[in-house]
C-alpha cells in the first residue's frame, strides 16, 4: 500500500465517524419539538445569577429586562455577583434596587481567593451559596431576554423536570459583515448543542443560558476538578450533572421565547481571545464522549484543511477535499437552517459557504493554541499552562 493510499484511508477513517457524529446531531435537532409554554403560571421560586466585572454599559439594560419578566416577581430573586469590577457597576446596580424596591435585587461581592483564576466559577458559587431558588438560572450582564424567557424556562422545568436546561442563544444587532459571519457560525454551535442534548449525548452548553436545578448542584458540587481551568463553568457542571444522573437529566429547551440575545465580538482579535478562552478548558474535559467528539472534531477539520492546501499540488487529494467538503455542507446546513429560522436569521444562509471555509483555518488553529497561548478575559490575563497554583501570585 502507498503512503498516498494510507493516508486516503486515514482521512476516510477519521471523515467517516465525523459524518456518523453529524448524523446523529442532525437526527437529534430534527427531533426536538417547540416547546410552547403551559397557560397556567409555574410556581418555582427562580434564583437568577448574574457574575459581572466592569459592566456598567449594560447592567441595567440586564436588570431592566428581568424586571420586566411576566414571571410573577415574588418568586424571582436576582443576585449580582461582583468580581472586582473597578467601573461604577456596583454604583448602578445600588440605584436600580433603590428604584426598583418590588425587585428582589441582592448585590454581593466575590471574595478574592488567592492565587486562584477560576474567576467566574467562584462568582457563581457565590451567587448560589447567597440564593434560595431551586432553579438556579445564570446569564450574564450583556445579554438580553424577551419578557416571556424566565416563564418558558419554568414552564419546561415542571413539565419534564431536567436537573439541567440549555437554552438558546443568539447573537444580535449585527453590524458588520464579521458580526454577521460570527452570528451565523454560532448558530452551528447552538446546533450542535441541540441535536447532540436531544439524543442524549450533549457535547456544549453556555452559561448565558442556562438553569439547573439546586439539588442537583449540592450534589455534584463536591467534584471540584474543574476549577483547575479559569473556563467551562457551564460545561464542567453539566458533565458532572450528566455523569450523576444520566442522559435525561440534561435537556435542550427549543423555543423562541427561551432565546437569549448576546452581541458577537466586534474585531477578530477580541473574538480570538474569546474562543481561546472556550477551548482552554478542554484538557479538563471528564466526558469521554466530549473528548471523543472533541478530538475527531478537530482531526477532521485539520485534516481537510490539509487535503485543501495540498490539493493544490495533486488531483487526486484535491478531488477527495472537494468530495468530503461537499458532503459536510450536505449533512450540516439542514440542522444550521432549523435554528437560523427558530432565530429568524435565515437571511444569513448566502454566508455559510464562506463560513465553512474559515472554520477548516480557525478550528485547526484555535484547537492547538487555546491549550498553549494566553488570552485575555475582563482585562486578565490567563495561560491555559497555569493551572490554581498557591506557589506562584495571582494575575489580574
């Protein structure tokens, strides 16, 4: 056998259960239903979480909106958690409480713990340790909810009682054409979330949008390995929920008035800094379905990039680049198009081609740097090489 004929069948190799994970993603997002919320009122006292560091352009556009849930307020608690922001964000979030005295508003402050990075893991801890909720929601302070979201997510959390719900995100008010180019990549990853939690197996999730049952945290909240790693305090928690309580115990919530608005990054720099940051947690991983999707994930794509670069050079790898590409867009678009019309984004479909092709350059890079290279975070800067070390000071 050539070396040219092992390494076609390599490429098979690792294309063939890359597609086989696609199909089964696809089967899962095509099986999940619109949930539409019950018309009697879910009685479940919320505890919303809110971790911030110098966020005073949006906290109260945050609040504003949590004020205005048509969840009946009695039964909702906000805590603002504040990790040494150093803008006038305590200041702001003082003000709205005094003006809003029906608003069960609580403003704390995270304890600094020494030579420890793991920022935003203790502001949620915190948050919940200072809450009496049993569903525990989190999000953060630039995003944006339609009245209806805390309703949706109670409504699904008494119906079919998941100790952990993933809820949609969205990016929104896209300005540019990169906004927009990022606006449409997400929307694959909020795919992929979807169908991978609707067949069980959920690989992603994100803390702009999620809620999790109390207990269910108590439990599990012994297992503190993922707080080696500044990042993944939403994925750490649901790989640990998942692990306690198995498959069902973790669903996505499909339905419009769930959706979550967040804003894409404004320059490539500050969107590479942020994807840096999600895969610095990846040796964390305790899943081994995450790390095996993770890895043939980033294989595949690095591998493809490959067949394209020498390509050039052979007809024949070209033809194999051309052929597996085309299968890829096939089998991905059906499950990208299903979210862009829940986000009523379809009008982006024309970029997907070009996205696509970005990805094969970005993955493979962002793969291998974000476990090398630091990043920065709410004006920190981590190394995803450094783990909580008590020997060495803390970086801010």
């Amino acid at each position: 056998m050539t070396a040219l004929n092992i390494l076609f069948t390599v490429i098979l190799a690792i294309a063939a259960l890359y597609f086989f994970i696609i199909l089964l993603i696809l089967a899962g997002v095509f099986r999940l239903k619109r949930f539409t919320r019950p018309g009697i009122n879910p009685m479940t006292k919320i505890t919303v979480i809110i971790p911030v560091r110098n966020e005073e352009e949006t906290i109260s556009t945050c609040l504003t909106d949590l004020y205005r849930q048509d969840y009946p307020l009695e039964q909702i608690s906000v805590v603002v958690v504040n990790d040494a922001s150093t803008d006038r964000t305590e200041e702001i979030v003082k003000e709205f409480a005094y003006s809003h005295p029906d608003f069960h508003l609580q403003l704390i402050r995270t304890l600094p713990v020494e030579n420890d990075r793991a920022f935003k893991k203790h502001s949620i801890c915190s948050g919940i340790e200072a809450s009496s909720g049993e569903l525990v929601v989190t999000t953060d302070a630039d995003t944006r909810s339609g009245p209806g979201w805390i309703s949706t997510l109670a409504g699904f959390y008494e119906q079919f009682h998941p100790k952990m719900i993933i809820g949609p995100v969205a990016f929104h008010e896209e300005g540019s054409f990169f906004e927009r180019l990022q606006s449409l990549e997400f929307a694959g990853l909020i795919a992929a979330t979807a169908g991978s939690c609707s067949m069980g197996f959920p690989l992603m999730c994100n803390g702009a949008n999620l809620a999790f049952n109390r207990n269910a945290y108590e439990e599990t909240r012994d297992s503190r390995d993922g707080f080696r790693y500044p990042s993944g305090d939403d994925l750490f928690l649901m790989m640990k929920i998942l692990k306690k309580y198995r498959k069902q115990s973790v669903r996505f919530l499909f339905s419009e008035e769930a959706i979550i608005l967040t804003k894409a990054k404004k320059t490539p720099a500050e969107f590479f800094s942020q994807r840096l940051r999600w895969v610095s947690k990846s040796r964390g991983y305790t899943d081994r379905v995450v790390s095996a999707v993770a890895i043939v994930t980033y294989l595949f794509n690095l591998l493809l990039l490959a067949t394209l670069i020498t390509g050039i050079f052979n007809i024949h790898i070209l033809l194999l680049f051309l052929i597996l590409f085309g299968i890829k867009i096939f089998l991905e678009l059906p499950a990208v198009y299903k979210i862009l019309v829940l986000f009523r984004k379809t009008r982006l479909l024309f970029l997907y081609p070009l996205t696509q092709v970005i990805d094969l350059v970005y993955v493979s890079a962002i793969g291998l740097l974000g476990n090398l290279i630091p990043y920065k975070w709410k004006g920190r800067r981590v190394s995803p090489l450094m783990r909580n070390n008590p020997e060495k000071p803390l970086q801010t």
